[in-house]
C-alpha cells in the first residue's frame, strides 16, 4: 500500500501542532511564574524597607519584567 503525499503531510502538520501546543503550554505556565514573582515583590515593595533592599527590589522587578517582555508575547 502507497501513502498519499497528501496524507504524509496531514500527519506531519498534525505532529507539528501538537508540538505547538506542549511548547505553548511550557511558555504559559513560565509567564505566570514571571508573573507570580512580581506580584509577590511588588507586594513585599508595598511593606516597609532599607535603601539597599529597594534597590535591590528595583533591580529585580527589572528583572522579572524584561523576562515576562521577552518570553511573554
């Protein structure tokens, strides 16, 4: 039995796209970590702290919002 180029190509579009899906699944579940992470610093900005924990704080929420420009589109 002969296999159609058409059905080789469904099969192969098929294989594609559920790559897609797991890659897009790893991608979400990365940004709402990013996320997760700035909410938690921006909630610990909100408490009381030294100079050098703020810039600290800055530089990582810095950080954690160029990752979630970058990966998060």
């Amino acid at each position: 039995m002969q296999s159609s180029p058409t059905a080789l190509l469904i099969v192969l579009l098929l294989l594609n796209s559920q790559n897609v899906t797991a890659d897009d699944r790893l991608r979400e579940a990365e940004c709402r970590k990013i996320a997760d992470k700035i909410r938690q610093l921006e909630a610990r900005m909100r408490r009381p702290y030294s100079a050098a924990q703020g810039v600290r704080y800055d530089e990582r929420l810095r950080e954690l919002k160029e990752k979630r420009y970058r990966r998060c589109r």
